[in-house]
C-alpha cells in the first residue's frame, strides 16, 4: 500500500473512512453519500485527430454522438495533448509529471515492465483516496509487471494497475499491434486458456510460430505497409512476437464492443457511489478493424471514428439508463495527433477523400508540429455546466491531474504531479483563461504561447524515415511560428523576432529545471 494511501485529509468522507474503519465506512458510503461527488469518465481516444471529428468540422466523416456531447457542454478549440506519441502523453497525464522528466517513457513494447512505478501517486490514487471507485478498461501501453520481457503472462503479474490505484481494470498490455495480443484483467489474462500457454518476447520468434513476413498467405484480415510482420494473430502481422493465448486472443473486430460492455458493466456495478472511469479505446489506432456494421461507409480509417463514436454512444446511454448523467464528468480527448499510414495496407489513404485528420494543423503524431498535439477535447457535466460552449483558452492535459483533485478537494501528497496546475475553471469553461505557456513532447521539444510556437533545434530528419509519411518538424535551427498566421506554422520567424525566440527558450529552460 502506498504510504499515502491513508492520508486522512482528503475530504469529509475519506476522514469518516479513518476514523470509522471500512466495515462500517462502507454503509456510512452509501447511506450518506447521496452522489455528491460527480463521477467522472475519461474517454481517452487513440491517435484521433483534431480533425476527426464532425463538431470540429470533419466533413466524410459522421460522429453524431460525440457532437451531442460537445453540444452537452464546452469544446476546446486549443487544446493539447503533453506528446505526440502514447506512452509518454498517458504518462503525463495520469501523473501530471512530463514524460520527458523520466527515462524510458517512449513508446512502449507489449512487454514493458511498469512505466509508472508502483509508489507514485497518479490520479487513480487521487481519487480512490478520496472515495471513489476507480477503473481502467481499453489501451493501457504504460508496462505491466515489475520487470521488461520478464513477465509471466500465465499468471497473476506481480504489479499492474491495482499498484497504481485503480480497484478495477481490463485492459490491453499495449496497443493493438503489438503482443500480447490479448485482455488482462485485473493483473491476470482474461478468459486465460490453460491448454495454450502463452510466451512473449520482442527479442527473438518463437520456433514453429509463422510470420508475417514470411507468410503473407495467412494475413488473411490485413497486410502489413511497414513494420509489423512478426507474429501473425487473428490475420493480422504485429510487433513482437509470441506464442500461445488460444481462446484468450482478442478477435480485433470485437475489441470496440468488449470495452464498451466492460465499462457499461463498471457503470452499472458502481452506479451507488461517486467512480472515476479511464476509458482508453483501441479506436483509432492501427491496426484499424472495426466491427462489420461499422463497415463500408468511409474507409477502415473513417468507420474506425463511426465505431469509437458508436462507443461514446452507448457509454453516454448507459449512464441516462442509470439517472447518472446529470453529475457525470465527462472528458473526451486523445492522446496524440493523427497518423493516417501507420504500418498496415488498410488504404486509409486512398480513402481519405478531402478529409483532413489534423484539420488545419501542419503535421500529424509523431511530429513537432500542431498536427502531433493539437487535440480535440471535449467536457460535458450536465448538472454544473450549461451546454453550447466553445472556449479558444490554451490548454493542456498535463493540468487533469491538478483540475480532477481540485474539483473533488483532494489535498495532493508534495512532489505528487509536479508539472500540473489547477486549471478546473477553466475545463469546466467558467473561465478562458490561456495556460501561459504549454510544453509539447516529440523527438524534439516545443513551446507554445496562445501567439507564438517554438521549435527547439534539433538534428534529426525533416520526414519520418521508418514509414509513415509524416514531417518531424526538425530542423537544425530554432523555428517561430505566428500562431495567429492561418497558415499554421509555414513562415519561421525565428529570425525576425529574437527576442520572442529567447523569451521561449527561456520558458523550457526553466521548465526543465
Ligand atoms: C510505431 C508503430 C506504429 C504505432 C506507434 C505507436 C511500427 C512500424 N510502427 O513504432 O504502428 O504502433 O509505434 O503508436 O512499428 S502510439 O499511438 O501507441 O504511440
Ligand atoms: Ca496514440
């Protein structure tokens, strides 16, 4: 148990908690807990970009669900996920300390050991000592288990969510195109098929196992455009590979309604007492397979985003059902920018017809640019925030952790999330007030002011070299760019306005302190 874990102070019913002792806290809970506390959902999309959605002017692309929500509530037109890619954005986020702070926190291999370590507070921790109940269910891709590749998946793992404050999880290792390829819940493989034992490894194939790259014959489902050629599951080449899982393998057609029933059944388990729910969906990440009644109308890419809308959906439907949505928090945001061609020959690009997934950004994840943050970020609370909001504030994820424990008066542990601020007012859109500066994670490192961006100099290569069709953003000299300027980020002004250069160096030079 973590030593904070019992920190009294929290609030009127974590000191009741104390003093009384969990039998009897439990009935007080119910009995005196009339769902004050809002709940609260994350609805964590996966590489979804800022133009992807309908509200934020996707024109192929139909996401009525999502635009009620927006509707519902206050949409972000200048919002910012911490890094362009997953691993390090979700660290930020569920720690409100920047990824680039810690040494391994790129993009994660299905067999990390845990990113987040055991003993730091995250905001499940924030919550659940504040007497929530907490879940995890949908992309995790932050390690599991105390040690990389040395993890037993035939049994319980020895770390995993439960160590991180979350009482309840199902979730995927990593993402969908990488092994191991199927639900753990709660530290254990779920639907666990003793009759195949299951091996991972992301070193070397396992003897006996086919691979994508040498038998295209079997990937029946999807072809790989680069990258993911080693184990073949469901059809489909992924990275890594591994041996076993039998009846556990997810079917990637049915991942979109496996989480959506998991949360529902969360919902509906927990309905009687205040729960912070983070729902990470697979959409729309590769490999994109959507279930067959998404399929046809737009391309994998587009029914991919009718799928996670489907998903919103029925999440929002559950709560109506259960009289929980007038004092639910939701918060519908993803975790990077774009990508279209991210490694699998599903013709996202042929089928892309005008539309454009980072909307008017340059660039798209993985890159320095807008296009790897900017973000769509919707937040909707029926009961306290009246609907039809459009806030242009700046701001940034790295601030849920400081906002969340701000809205239900938890007091945070010191040196707990260091990097985020309490900037409730302005999520729940009582106020637009710009976050003076944001910090922006690539294989670079930028500044943005609600005017101006900063590219930090940086030496690698102006494309991606691995695959994808994607600008870094790198360039050998400092890069400015007028915000204000439609035409994001095509004029550098670095040399024009030195001291604006300066002023934002300076920035991530204290930052970085
Ligand atoms: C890349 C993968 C890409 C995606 C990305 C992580 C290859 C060739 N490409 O390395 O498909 O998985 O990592 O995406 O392997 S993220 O959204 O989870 O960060
Ligand atoms: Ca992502």
């Amino acid at each position: 148990m973590k030593q904070y874990a019992l920190l009294a102070f929290l609030s009127p019913i974590a000191s009741l908690l104390a003093v009384t002792g969990p039998a009897q806290s439990e009935k007080l809970k119910t009995k005196t807990n009339p769902q004050k506390q809002p709940n609260v959902i994350f609805i964590y999309a996966d590489d979804l970009g800022y133009g992807d959605l309908e509200c934020y002017g996707a024109k192929n692309v139909q996401t009525p669900h999502v635009n009620q929500l927006a509707k519902s509530g206050v949409q972000f037109t200048n919002a910012h996920a911490t890094a362009a890619t997953s691993t390090p954005s979700r660290y930020s986020m569920l720690t409100g300390k920047y990824a680039w702070r810690v040494p391994g926190t790129g993009v994660a291999a299905g067999n990390a050991g845990m990113i987040i370590r055991p003993e730091t507070y995250t905001l499940a921790d924030v919550f659940k000592n504040s007497g929530y109940i907490t879940g995890a269910i949908g992309k995790w891709h932050l390690g599991l288990g105390d040690k990389s590749g040395m993890q037993d998946w035939n049994a319980p793992l020895p770390t995993a969510l439960g160590d991180l404050g979350f009482d309840y999880s199902y979730i995927m290792a990593a993402t969908a195109d990488r092994v191991p390829c199927v639900f753990i819940e709660n530290g254990k493989v779920a639907n666990y098929d003793p009759s195949a034992p299951i091996e991972v490894s992301y070193q070397k194939p396992f003897p006996g196992e086919p691979l994508g790259k040498d038998h295209p014959e079997l990937l029946y489902n999807m072809k790989h455009s680069h990258g993911h050629d080693m184990a073949i599951v469901n059809g489909i080449g992924r990275i890594g590979y591994m041996k076993g899982g039998g009846k556990a393998l997810w079917k990637d057609e049915n991942i979109a309604d496996s989480i959506t029933a998991h949360a529902i059944d969360f919902i509906d388990k927990y309905k009687n007492q205040p729960f912070f729910l983070y729902f990470a969906t697979n959409d729309v990440h590769v490999p994109r397979f959507p279930h067959e009644r998404f399929r046809g109308k737009m391309g994998v890419r587009g029914d991919a985003i009718a799928q996670f809308d489907w998903t919103v959906g029925q999440i929002i439907a559950a709560l109506d059902e259960r009289g929980l949505r007038e004092n639910t928090l939701i918060i519908l945001s993803s975790d990077n920018g774009p990508v279209v061609d991210d490694g699998y020959d599903d013709h996202a690009e042929e089928l892309l017809n005008g539309h454009s997934p980072a909307g008017p950004f340059r660039g798209n994840k993985y890159s320095a640019f807008e296009g790897g943050t900017a973000v769509p970020a919707i937040v909707s609370w029926p009961k306290e925030i009246p609907g039809s909001q459009i806030s242009d504030a700046l701001v940034s994820q790295i601030d849920w952790f400081a906002s969340m424990a701000a809205l239900i008066n938890a007091k945070l542990p010191k040196g707990s999330a260091p990097d985020s601020q309490n900037r409730l007012n302005t999520w729940l859109g009582k106020d637009q007030t710009d976050r003076p500066w944001i910090i922006e994670e690539s294989s670079t490192m930028s500044v943005r002011t609600k005017n101006w961006k900063y590219i930090e100099p940086n030496d690698g290569p102006a494309m991606i070299t691995w695959g994808p069709k994607v600008e870094t953003g790198n360039l050998k000299t400092p890069q400015l760019y007028d915000m204000r300027v439609r035409e994001y980020e095509k004029e550098n002004l670095a040399d024009q306005h030195p001291e604006i250069v300066y002023e934002m160096q300076n920035i991530l030079r204290r930052v970085r302190k």
